[in-house]
C-alpha cells in the first residue's frame, strides 16, 4: 500500500510537471506499473494529443501474483483502472507477444496494438575481458562465477540462489560462487537468509552499480542467472537482459518459462532450468563447469543471434514509426537508402525472426 501511494503521488506531480511543457505531437507513457500509464492519460487529455502507452509489466496481475496483495476490493479497483487506461490509448506498444496477448484478452484493442521488443546497444554491450578489479573487489577471482543483475524483487524468486549455495557447501565444492548485482525489496531478506544458511561466503551481494558498469560485470561472469519465479504470469515476461547478457557473449542460465525461453532455446544461447529449482539451477551450472566447448557454443550463437535481431537502433526505428502514425506527422525515411521506417517491417516473434533469418 505504501508503494501505490507513492506511485500516486508520482502521477500527480508528473502530470503537473507536464503542464509546463509545450504541446507535445504525441504523449507516451511507459509502464512498469500503471500509474505512470494513467500520468499519460491525464497529460494527453489536458493537452488534447494522441496517447501511446508502452507496456512493461501487466500490472496489477503481477502484484497478486508474488503475493503482495490479496484479491479483493482493492485489486478489483486497479483491475478496472487497468481495463479504462487501455481503452484510453489511441495506441498500445506491448514489449512482448505474451503481453500483447494478455490485454488483448481483456480489452478489444484490434487494430492498435503493436509488439516492439527490447533490444541491445550494441556498442555498449560487446564481448571484453573480465574485469579483475570487480572480481577481487568481491573476492571472486579464480572461482566460477554465476551472476544475476537486475532487480532483486519478489517476482524474481531469489531464494532459489540461496538453497543452491547451501547444496553447495553440503557438498563441499567451494568453486562457485553467486554474485547478484542489484538491489530491491527482497534483497536484505535474501542477506539474511544467506547468514541463517551460513551460506555467505559463496552469495556475493555486489549491490546497485552504476549501468556503465554493467558491460564488465557481466564479462566477469561465468554465466547469467535469468530468473522469474514459476506462476503462469511470468511466462509473457521477456526480460531486457537476455540481449544484453548474449551482446556480451556470455551463456545464459534461463529460469523463465514461455516465450523468453523459447527465444533463448531458438537462439542456442543457454541452458534451461526448472524455475524455483536449487538442483536444476546446479545442474546448468555443472554442465557449463565441465563442457568447455558447450560454453563456446552458446556463447557464439547468442552473441550472433543478437546481432541480427535485436540491434536497438532498429527497434528505436520501428518505435519512432508508430508514433509518428499516431501523432500523424508522416513517416521518417531512411537518409540514406530513402526506405520507409514501416512499423510493421520488422519481425516481433522470435519464430517471425527465425523465418525471416532463413536463406
């Protein structure tokens, strides 16, 4: 409740903040969770401009999903706040077919809803050498080290780390270590359980770092921990990170159902794990321990798979030319080859992008 009462009092002073602004062509919310949406829908009444929102989480599904709200009154409310935001947009971007599909099913949104998928600055994100500073800095060095960077929230089932260091230290293997790099609401639980498991030697909690960092972290991993806890929900989920972590040429350990893992099966990028699973979780890594050419191969494969495909630069094109049609500017032609930017040019679905791929 504390955390919808400060996403409120952002939508109040974002709407405001935006009425000092000049008329915009189109507004654009993006929404992790709706109230920032609703701060669109506000904006766009007040200045009389067409709205598109941008869906990054099916929100508030994913509230009862991890538990932190019971069904009852209150979530009905924002169920129906929900439903009226997408009603109000003149355009919806879903990150995913899965959220695409979720809304569709709520609402009739036929002819305005469009799959525009995350992608990788490539030239931040490339293959380099560890970072030796980071990995004695959190004792790290000469050890295997699988990562997880992100939000440590309580969708993201972090426990499972937890129980696979303590299936560890039962065995007496001191080669592995967890490091997870990020910060959220479940991060001191997750310390504290680490020291009831005595388990704190091989969970590393590196903590928020600043994004800059985020290239030589993820060269310093062994492999990527990718991981959602196991409810039906999370299958639509595609976390950004799986192209930046296959930008760095680094084989991913994929703990997320649906059509993320299918993408990261399709692009013979990592390893699959039973979500909320320590031994499958184990498992993986084992496999990537003793099978150095396995490593390669995935390493390779990712790392091209994200190139052809989700290059951000071609995402943002694709982005730019639904707006543009919303606010009805007209559509930008390439500079150079004086092709249109055509929203509906690219492919969405990982199987879309493999048919297109194919001589």
């Amino acid at each position: 409740m504390r955390r919808i009462a400060n996403y409120l009092s952002y939508m109040l002073s974002a709407t405001l903040a935006c009425l000092r602004l000049p008329r915009p062509d189109v507004v654009v919310a993006t929404s992790p969770q709706f109230f920032c949406g609703w701060a669109g829908v506000l904006v766009s009444w007040l200045k009389w401009r067409p709205f598109v929102l941008e869906i990054r989480d099916i929100w508030p599904e994913s509230i009862s999903a991890v538990g932190a709200m019971r069904k009852g009154a209150a979530i009905r409310s924002l169920e129906w706040l929900e439903r009226r935001m997408y009603r109000a947009a003149d355009h919806i971007v879903a990150v995913g077919q899965g959220y695409a599909d979720n809304i569709a099913g709520k609402v009739d949104v036929a002819g305005r809803i469009s799959v525009v998928m995350n992608g990788v600055d490539l030239d931040q994100f490339q293959p380099r050498e560890p970072d030796d500073r980071f990995l004695s800095e959190h004792g790290l060095a000469g050890k295997f080290v699988c990562s997880y960077v992100g939000t440590i929230g309580m969708a993201h089932g972090l426990e499972v780390v937890i129980e696979a260091a303590r299936l560890l230290m039962s065995q007496g293997r001191n080669g592995v270590r967890f490091c997870l790099v990020g910060d959220g609401a479940r991060r001191e639980t997750l310390q504290q359980l680490a020291r009831e498991r005595d388990v704190e030697d091989l969970v590393v909690f590196a903590g928020r770092q600043p994004k800059e960092r985020m290239p030589a972290i993820l060269a310093s991993s062994d492999a990527c921990l990718i991981h959602l806890r196991g409810c039906e929900l999370f299958g639509t989920v595609i976390p950004s990170k799986i192209f930046e972590t296959m930008a760095m040429g680094r084989p991913i350990i994929m703990g997320v159902r649906g059509e993320a893992c299918d993408l990261v099966v399709a692009a013979d990028a990592g390893l699959v794990m039973e979500p909320d699973s320590a031994e499958s979780l184990l498992d993986c890594i084992d496999q990537l321990i003793q099978d150095a050419q396995l490593r390669s191969r995935l390493q390779e494969h990712g790392l091209d798979f994200v190139r052809d495909n989700y290059d951000r630069d071609e995402l943002a094109a694709k982005m730019l030319a639904i707006l543009q049609r919303v606010a009805g500017v007209g559509s930008k032609r390439d500079s150079a080859s004086g092709e249109e930017a055509d929203a509906d040019r690219l492919p969405t679905r990982h199987d879309e992008i493999l048919e297109s791929s194919r001589p």
